[in-house]
C-alpha cells in the first residue's frame, strides 16, 4: 500500500527531495503516485506536519 499526504500538508517541499523515486508531485497539498511509491518512508520521515501515511 502506498503512502498518501493528508490535508495537514503545508506544501513546505521536505519531502520531494526525500523521494528515490519521484513520485511526489507539487500542489496545494503534495500528491503521491501510488503506482510509482515504493513505500520506503523516507517522506513520512521528514515531513514536519506528519501529514504522511501509508494508505488504507
């Protein structure tokens, strides 16, 4: 299952550069491709919000 941003995002940016993969696009509230997330964690990691979870 693929990690996904809550509406707690601030759009700071932290976690795009955490990602190996890219699948963080910018927004409002960031957006994460599911299909491209590897579920490392590496963006729940450092987001300050923890606006980021594995999905359900």
């Amino acid at each position: 299952m693929a990690y996904v941003i809550s509406e707690d995002c601030i759009a700071c940016g932290t976690c795009i550069d955490e990602c190996p993969v890219e699948a963080i696009s910018e927004g409002d509230i960031y957006k994460i491709d599911a299909d491209a997330c590897t579920e490392c964690g590496s963006c729940a990691a450092v987001c300050p919000q923890e606006a980021i979870h594995l999905g359900e």
